[in-house]
C-alpha cells in the first residue's frame, strides 16, 4: 500500500509552480489552500499570455465554474500545452449538465484528454453523458450512482476521475479506491471543492496521477476533519481548515488516511 | 404579528437556488453567507447561460458593484426570465450616483421591475432621483433622509424598498418596517451588504416580497450582533458571522428580532 | 525621525476614498485590509467608469495581477485622470517578467510614471530592466540584489520604489530607508502583498510619497507580527491580521516601528 504521508512530502518538496484558470469565487480560497499547502499557485487566464505561462508552469488546473469565451479559449490553449509537454492538468467540470454552453464547454475540454478529472457525482454522470441535470453546483446524485459512470469515463479517455462526496471514489478504470476522510460542513463552504481541483493538481505536478489524486483527496478531506473539530460552523471552519492545510505532517496523514482500495 | 423565526424556517426548508450576478469582490462572501444560511447559491453571470440559469433558478440577485457591458445584459435577460416566470428578483444598485455609467445601468434595470430594491440612504436617494451622489460604495446620508425617497420609488415601481444602515428601513410603498439588530463593524467588512441581497433573494424566493425582506435583514443584522460580540476587529467578525447565520435558530430570531411596525 | 504614528492618524483622519483596479484574487481582500486600517476602497475598473471614477478618487492602486487588453486601458486612463490632477497613484508589477504581455503592460505603465512602484525583488529587477524572471507570482531574489535596482529606479522615474521582502527597502532615489516589521507566514497567504499596494495607496492620499510608503509598509508589517503571535497558520493568521490593523494604535505604531534610515 502507498505510504500516503511521503505523497504529501513529494508535493510539498516540489513546491510546484501550478497555473489555475479558474472561476472567480475560487480564485483567493484556492490560492490560499494550495500556499497553506506547500505549492506555488498562479491565477493566469488572460488570452494573451495563459498558453506563455502555462510553458512554465508544472500542472494546470482548469475549473469551468464561471464561463466565458476568451476563458474557454484560454482554457483549450493551454491545456494543449500541457498535452503538448506531457505535463499534468485536472478538469473540474462544474455544474455541467445545468446549461448547454456548460456541458458544450465540458465536452470540448474532455476531448482535450484532461489527465484529472474531479467533480462531484452530478457532474461526473452528466460529463460522462448519464441523463443527469445538476441543481446547479450542489450535487443531487450520491457517489455510488456515479462509480459505475466514473469507471467508464476513465477507461475512455484514459484519465484518472475523481467523484467526491461523503466517501469519494478514485479510478483509472483498472484500480479504484475509496476515501472516507472528510466532513459534512465542507459543503457548506463555497468552493471547496474547486479547491481541491488546486491541490491535486500540486500533487498530480510530483507523482503519477492515481497515486496523487487518491493523496490530494485523502489530505484534504483529514484537514476538513481536523478543521471541523476546531470550528462551531462554516465561519470558523475556513481559518481552521488553512491551518490544518499547512500543520499536517506526513505523520498525521499517514496515521489518519481512511484509503480503501477497492 | 409575523412570526419571523417562522420566515427562516420557511427559507431554509425551500433550500432555494439563487442565481447571483454580482461584482467579484463579494462573489466568495454572498455565496458563503447563502450555503451558511441554508440556501443554494450560484453565480451565473455569462451571457451564453445568465438566461438559462435563469430558468431554473427560484430567484436572483443583480449587483451592479462591478459592471461591464456584457455583464448589464446577462443582467438583463436574467431579470426578464424571472419577470416572465413571476418569479423574484432583488436589485442591489451599488454605488449609483458615483459615475453616469453606474447611474444610468441603474435605471435601466429599475424600469425592469425589481422586486426588491436594496441599498444604503445615498443609493437609494440617487435612484429615486433626489440629487444624492455617493462617496464611492459607503453611504454619505442617514436612513432617516432617505425614507420619504423610499417610500416613493416603492409606490412607483410597485416594489419593496430596503434602505440599510445603523436602523434598516423597509417598505411597500404602504406599510413600511423599522428594524434595529445589527453591528456598527458592519460596515468595516467589504461586500457584507452585497451578501444581504443575496439573502433577501433567498427569503424572496420562499414567501412574500415585503415579509421576505424584513425577515432577511432582521436574521443578518441578528448574525452581526451575535459576530462583534464574539470578535476583537473586523477580521475575526467575519468567521464568527458566519457561525451565527448557521446556527441561530427560529427560536433565537423570534427572540432577539428588534423589528418595528411603523 | 518621522513619527510612524502620526503617519497612521492622518491616513485615518482623512480616510481617503481609493480606487483599485486590481486582480481577482485580490479584490475581497485588499478592501478588506483597506477597511480595517480606516479607508473608503473602491474597486472601480470597467473602461465605462474607471477615468469618471478617478476624477473623485484621492489616490489608485494599479495591480496587473489578472490583466487583460480592456483591463489595461483602464489603467491607463485611471491613471492618467490621477496624473492630471496631481493625485498619487501606485504601480504593483504583479509577476512582471513571467510573460510578454505582462512585462508590456508594466512597461507601458512604468511609461506613465507612478508615484510609488512596490513589488517584491524579483518584479523590481524586471521592472528595472535587469534580467531577472520571477516564479509566477512569487520572488525568487532577495532583497538585496534588487537594492541597487530600486534605487536606479527611483532616480529614472522620479519615483518612491518599495521592494518587499523580509526586510522591505523603500526609496525614493536619494533618501532610502529599511523596515523590519513583518512575518515570515505572510507570503504564505494569498494577495497580501496585493493588499499592501492599497494601503500605500491610502496613506499616499494623505501624505508625501516617501513618507506614506515608509509608514504603510511598516503598519502592515505590524499587523502581520501581531497576527503571527495569535494565529496558528495562515488560516487563523488572516483574520488576526484585519483584527491587528483595525487595532494597532498611533502609540502602538510609533512604539514598535523598526525603521532605519539608511
């Protein structure tokens, strides 16, 4: 089994450069969480220089969460550049399913061959073309629904998917785990789980993308446990959660992973 | 007299989807306050998708905080999808009177038949068409000055009014509320006002207008006695702001309500 | 010596209204900041409004951190309003040598000849034309190598040039000083340093440039010492940190400035 807690070494000793185009209410809490994190985020979309940057950056993240057309074509550039230098980038698919230019927009970058793909399992069935609309960005499908959807889209498109939800679930469509850290406000916290999309991307800069996407998950979910401890609501959660972020040890991680391999 | 414990109860059962078309700086904060209070927010301001979220959603918020051309159209046709489906929809005209562009998208909105009107005295003087330019986004008037212009954009526009500040004023044009929670750090945390258009919507979408808007601002300005009490600056208000809206229950907000019939 | 203190009260007793056109990532944040410390921020930047909103405002921040061409012209014409009216505006380079269009665009902004120019090593030695490409948005230099750069600087563009880092220089060509106030967790929280461009902002709106840049870079690193001694991360340290500018009197100020005249 994969000693967890020297997954978190290998990013943080990375510290990599990661460019995320990403929506603008995840902007500064993704920022926040990958610095607290030990990686060097950088919020780059313009057109006229998102493909210049992405030649230097390690990993990509691309969250489709508030659209336009010069992002989309931000996006596609330099995604293509990622491809282009065999470097690492994770699609977050956010709330496709509830507009066409959303699930339009989602099918283009998929075709892109993303090497992640995270979102929760609304999201996950929608992309991999279930009949399934999103109530918006929450989530209104449970992850066991998508784990069959998720395998599929994996084996297809030869990349590693990530549903998330109470337990998550993690696959390259041979080998599949299961992850139970995490805790019930999470949700409650307006773009978290963009966050996330930041922190396997970090991970996924330094390490096979199984491997980091299952770490990346299990990470963070151990610090929302920690963070809920140490809160009385979604309020004190978020201060919280940055310091357990940046004060869980390899130790901690590996002690405390609840990772199934299925 | 209202139970207004009940108006939260009533909210946070509907769980409501809000499209929220905001400026970016209160993008994270509305979102945070709506998932804390209990509804689902979603900030949806593309022009390929503003009018189709439009359509599922069961209210929207339209913040001119921070404008561009694109954005006054989704504006625009989100307002009119909700207006066709008798659905409502809150408009929030920060800093109107500040620059002709601010003033002028401002009006074109009004005559678009908000449900609810919310500003601070000089915005909502500046709009009904007192002579009134504001200090950029902070009120320069007292409420008590902007009353009578309240109560008049109200009658014309067939509309609720909502005038914040250290006593909120609130009115149909015909019965008109006093109401007196709330903190004087407030004002010291950027956007919070923003966000209360983004409950308002959220009560909005789940009772009557006029109900709706008191009840909304009597929970936030709740929330904000119970954060300074709970603080030592502006920084740890917000966190425990936060708490406050996830926590306090019907029975607190029937309790602690300071609303006054006038 | 200048007394540090008195510099606070006047920025807070004139609580000057300053616009910012800056990134998304900042925005929330360096209002925030902004607030907390005494000052009416705006974050003024569509091409529809930004020179009519300059013709009101004290002072502008212009931070390149999210650019794009119509964002630009912004600045551009900002700028120039504050140029005409002899009102100080300053010039944050955000990752300037990262790519093309950015080191352009500080150039084409450096042209209009800012009050104040503030980045971290790295920025500056680009900015300066020494041959020096930053990480993204983070420094890469130390502050000393950048020295000689800043000063040079200052003396081309007959402006004040802080160069942020461990121990902040600031110069205005002839006259430098160094301060030591800060916190080795504060570049592990997003767009602080962002935020601190709108404080120089704040008190240039009140006081000569030197001067202003000195006291403000000496406040924030205050802040950031007594946010650091009640925080347990950069979760916790960020809330503690708009407490500690909200709080920190003029005799707090002036008792422990660690500036040195150089």
């Amino acid at each position: 089994m994969t000693n967890w807690g020297d997954c978190l070494t290998t990013m943080r000793t990375g510290a990599p450069l990661v460019q995320n185009i990403t929506n603008y209410v995840s902007m500064n809490i993704m920022a926040n969480t990958m610095l607290a994190a030990g990686a060097s985020p950088a919020m780059v979309h313009a057109n006229e220089e998102a493909a210049d940057f992405a030649a230097i950056a390690q990993a990509l993240t691309v969250n489709i969460g508030t659209l336009s057309e010069p992002w989309v074509q931000s996006m596609v550039e330099a995604a293509t550049v990622m491809n282009d230098n065999a470097k690492p980038w994770v699609l977050d698919p956010v709330a496709t399913g509830a507009t066409t230019f959303r699930s339009s927009t989602a099918a283009q970058l998929l075709a892109l061959k993303p090497t992640i793909i995270k979102g929760n399992a609304s999201e996950i069935m929608a992309l991999s073309g279930a009949t399934a609309a999103g109530k918006g960005v929450d989530a209104v499908h449970g992850v066991d629904a998508a784990e069959a959807h998720a395998t599929a889209l994996a084996q297809a498109n030869t990349a590693v998917v990530v549903v998330t939800g109470p337990v998550d679930f993690i696959t390259d469509g041979q080998t599949s785990y299961r992850v139970s850290n995490g805790d019930a406000l999470m949700p409650r916290i307006t773009a978290l789980g963009c966050s996330l999309g930041g922190i396997i991307s970090a991970f996924a800069a330094t390490q096979p993308p199984l491997q980091a996407a299952v770490a990346a998950v299990t990470y963070f979910g151990l610090a929302g446990e920690l963070a809920a401890e140490a809160s009385t609501g979604p309020g004190s959660f978020q201060p919280a959660f940055l310091d357990a972020l940046y004060n869980i040890t390899p130790e901690i991680m590996s002690e405390c992973a609840q990772v199934e391999l299925i």
